[in-house]
C-alpha cells in the first residue's frame, strides 16, 4: 500500500467514527428529551455515568441560563406526613437578584426561614403536585403582584418551579433577611439528609422534565445551525414532527428563529444576542423575542440555546399606541387649525359688524344704514350659527344628545329643507336651479322620528351644498326602501377628492383643507351631522367625484306611524 492509500484509510476511518460519533449523540438527545424505548442497550461498553453526569451538568446550565426566576426544592413533613415547608435546594442567578440575595444565602434555607414566598398556594400546590407527579401552571398572588408560576414535581419530594412578574423590578419583598426561626423537628443534619438525596439516576428525568415542562419554546442549534434539541413547546407551536424540525429542513418555520449570521457572531465572541423574529404560522402573522446564548450540551460541546418569547400581542399594543399617538398628533394639528380658523371665521363677521356700527353711530352715509342693518344682520347670523355648532358638538362629544321620537311628515321635512334652500340661494345670488323629488304618500309619509334632528342634518347639508356649489342645480328629497328611510341633497359642486372621502366626515375636516380659505366653513358641519345621524341608529352615505358633484345622503330606521 502507498502512503496515498494509507492517508485515504484513515480519512474513512475517521469519517465513519464521526458519523457513528454523531449517531450516538443524536441517540442519547432523543432518548433525553423524548423517552424512547431502550437505547442505551446499544451503547455497549459506553460509560452511562459519565453521560448521566453530563446530563447532570446541561440540566444545571439550563437552569442558570432561564431568562426567569427559578428554584428547586424538596418538601418537608411533620411527624404525621403532612407537608409544613420546604428546603431551597437549587436557585438561579435571576431568582436570587430578584430578592436581592446570594445564591448561597437562600440554598439550604427553608422558605420559612427566608420569608421570600409567602402565599400558602406554593405549598399546598407543591404539595398537590408532589402526590401527584404532574406539573401545575397557576397565578399566585404575592402582595400586590401576581406571579404567573410553573410547578414541576420529580417525585414525592422534590420539585422545580419558575415564574414571570410583569413589573418585577416594582416587587419588593416584606423581608428578605434570613432567621433562625426553623421548625424544632428540622435539625442541621435533616437539610444536610434533604440536600443528599439527589442521586445522578434522576438527573435525566429532572433534566427532561425540565426542558420539556418549559412553558417557552427551546431550540439548541450546533455551530453549522443544524437543530439538535428543542423541547416539546417548540415541536407543539411549529406543529412539525420532531424528526421533520432536526433534520436540517430550511422550510420549516422554526429556521426562522435560527439566524446564521448571529449562530457565528455567537460562536465567534461568546457574547448572548436578544432579537425580534417576525413569523406567520398557520397563516397567522407572529412576533417572538428570541434569546441566543453559548451554553455547553450534555457532551461538553458548545451549542446556542435560543429561548423565545411570544410578543405578538405585546407588538400589536406597541402598534396600537403609536396609531393612536399618530392620530392624537393628528386630532391636535386639527384643533390648532380649527381654532385657528374659528378665530378667523369669528374675527371677520365681528369686524364687520363692529364697523358697520361704529359708521351707524357716527351717521357717515345715512342713505347706506338700511344696507349697513342687512349686512350686521346676516353676519350676526352667521356668528350665532358658528357658536351653534361649537354647543352641538359639546352637546354630542359629552353624550347630552336626547331624542324625542314624535309623529312627523317626511314630505313637510322636504318641503321645510326646500324653502330653506330657496330663501339660501336668493341670498347668495348664485344661479343655482332648486329641485326636490316628488312627494311621498301622505299615509306613509308619516313616521316615528325626530323631526328636529333631521330638519337640522337636512339644513346642513343644503348649506354644505350651496357653499361648494356654483353653478347648476341642487336637488334634495326623500325615499322609502323596505325598512328605511333616506333623505339626501345632491349638488353639481366641486366634488370631493377621492383620498378625502374616508375622512370627510372627521371634525374639522373640509374635502379639500384649502377650500377653508377659498370657501370659508368651520369644518364641523359634516361632522356633527354624521355623529347626529349616529345617534339615531342612522347612517350617513357620500357619493361624489370631483369637479362633477356630491350626493350627501342619511338613512334611518322607517318607522310608521300609526302601525
């Protein structure tokens, strides 16, 4: 044989080592996570001890590295087997920060003792779960605060538990200086018995529990990115097969949690990464906070451990504020501009009427003063009718609006809103034909309403109409349909621009925010004649194109009366 032959023997050689290397280990995950059937009766002469204590070792880096407060604990009794405390056996980093303690302070301390959990759920639900064998997910109350806990019991003693407090850094604990209150029949040679009985046959069990039992989806991914662990609440969201989500698949969602970019920085400095993962599942659009760290498996090789976080509704609220502080933002430059042409729309008419009469009183162009008395007259209408609308929109925003449902005639509606129509166009001057529609049977014209409210919503939409309309015609009526009743006014206006329909009928909105100066108006008369139609179970509709019209129209509820 060549030395050329000799170098490719030993490069298989290799090769099949690793992948019988690599065999082996996928194995031992399975059989820690899931439980199969009897594997390590084909590890031959491996050393399991030596494995168990590797299990023993990732059990205790996952227990540390859990991004909650977490302990571990065994039970204590009284002489008649009736659970009274309980031993802290294990703590992590984030349970002792979170009462402000060394982990040493609290191992080997009753709870008791250190006064840190003082519900009386723990124990009883420790307890329970301890008879049982279960895992027990429950809020306990400690305070003010309500702690949303896990509970996992391994046998009749000794259990695990971990919890989440939405403001932990505003819980403080009633006492968190250790005493020397323990029970009489707890000796120091009872918690050194208690601390003992953990034997390395239970350290997979405990260490599967745990991992399973965790409520937050857990994916361990090697340096390549290849998935190689992830507990049950990941096979569970992602809905795949666990053989499916470790086979290395890229079309599985959960290599979306795994970015490879950060799997090498990770590898590269050791240092964790915290990112937001956006993700549809089942066609459902998911936000997760993923937690990326360095840890070391159950066979001493670095792996990233990447716990996640659902934040979805946590997203949804974020977003939620930010539209509503864009529309506050919005609704505030509204008001500055409404005020400000209130100011305006107010100043200008006052003006007028101030001058007008301090010309009257001095009596400069006496033949003019019966002029001077038409023009003070309608600029005090127009003052009053803006002060109107600010009352009625108070009226409306502080719920003070009241119906009075009385019989009315539609046709005299119509007819009212036609005269006002009429009188508006010969003071304006425009030449604008008035029509109407034909009236209604007088039997069915008759209706269960609030005449004023509609009279008042007619009248506005006809001055709306006159305002923005100048030349053509003006055509306002009524119709029944089955079970309502629509009253409208159409124009030959400017119309409305096509992005300014879905906010027309905002405050102090116009179509156009330009038309303020062109067309004056205070912005409020759509809206408060929408919210006025709302309040009588109505609906108001607009139909219009620019430069060719508007139809303004609002239906309610067609009640007969007399029926």
């Amino acid at each position: 044989m060549t030395l050329d032959d000799d170098i490719l023997e030993y490069s298989q050689s290799i090769e099949k080592l690793q992948r019988e290397n690599s065999a082996l280990k996928r194995l031992l995950r399975r059989y820690t996570l899931f439980g199969e059937n009897n594997p390590l009766d084909n590890l031959g002469d491996c050393d399991v001890t030596a494995q168990m204590r590797e299990v023993e070792y990732m059990t205790e880096t996952l227990f540390h590295t859990l991004l909650m407060p977490a302990f571990a604990g065994e039970l204590l009794f009284d002489e008649k087997s009736n659970p009274t405390d309980f031993v802290f056996t294990r703590a992590n980093i984030k349970f002792a920060s979170f009462f402000h303690l060394e982990i040493k302070d609290i191992i080997g301390k009753t709870n008791s003792a250190l006064s840190l959990l003082k519900s009386d759920l723990w124990l009883n639900t420790i307890a329970t779960t301890s008879k049982t064998l279960d895992t027990k997910q429950l809020q306990i109350m400690e305070g003010d605060d309500v702690f949303d806990a896990n509970i996992v019991s391994f046998n009749h003693t000794s259990f695990i538990a971990h919890f989440v407090i939405e403001n932990p850094e505003s819980y403080t604990p009633l006492s968190i200086t250790p005493t020397s209150n323990a029970p009489d029949f707890m000796q120091p040679m009872d918690i050194r018995l208690v601390m003992a009985r953990r034997e390395l046959s239970e350290s997979e069990n405990r260490y599967k529990t745990l991992f399973n039992g965790i409520s937050q989806p857990i994916i361990i991914v090697d340096a390549e990115g290849n998935i190689i662990l992830l507990n049950k609440s990941a096979v569970e969201l992602f809905e795949e097969d666990d053989n499916n989500l470790m086979s290395g698949n890229q079309d599985v969602p959960a290599q979306k949690l795994i970015e490879m970019e950060y799997v090498r920085q990770i590898f590269k400095t050791g240092e964790p990464i915290s990112r937001r993962v956006q993700m549809h599942i089942n066609g459902k659009e998911r936000w997760y906070q993923c937690h990326m760290q360095l840890i070391n498996d159950l066979f001493g090789e670095k792996v990233v451990q990447i716990i996640s976080n659902d934040i979805t509704e946590l997203k949804h609220y974020q977003t939620e504020l930010i539209e509503e502080k864009i529309h506050a933002e919005q609704s505030n430059n509204l008001k500055t501009i409404f005020l400000a042409n209130i100011a305006h729309e107010t100043r200008t008419p006052a003006s007028m009427i101030c001058g007008l009469a301090q010309m009257m009183m001095a009596g400069i162009n006496k033949e003019k003063q019966e002029e001077y008395l038409t023009t003070i007259y309608s600029n005090c209408k127009k003052l009053i009718e803006i002060i109107d609308d600010i009352v009625e929109l108070s009226k409306i925003e502080s719920g003070q609006i009241q119906l009075r449902h009385e019989i009315c005639s539609i046709n005299d509606i119509v007819e009212e809103a036609f005269a006002t129509l009429q009188y508006t166009l010969n003071e304006t001057g425009k030449p604008i034909k008035a029509l109407h529609t034909a009236p209604i049977d007088e039997y069915q014209s008759l209706i269960y309403a609030d005449n004023q409210y509609i009279s008042q919503v007619f009248r506005k939409l006809i001055s709306n109409a006159v305002t923005f309309t100048q030349q053509g015609e003006i055509e306002i009526g009524a119709q029944i349909d089955g079970g309502k009743v629509t009253f409208f006014v159409r124009d030959t206006g400017i119309g409305i621009p096509k992005d300014r329909l879905q906010t027309i009928f905002e405050k102090f909105r116009q179509g156009d925010e330009g038309a303020r100066r062109q067309y004056g108006g205070n912005g409020l008369g759509l809206s408060i004649s929408n919210e006025l139609v709302r309040c009588m179970q109505g609906t108001m509709q607009v139909q219009s194109e620019e430069n060719k019209g508007s139809t303004f129209s609002f239906t309610i509820q067609y009640t007969r009366a007399g029926v």
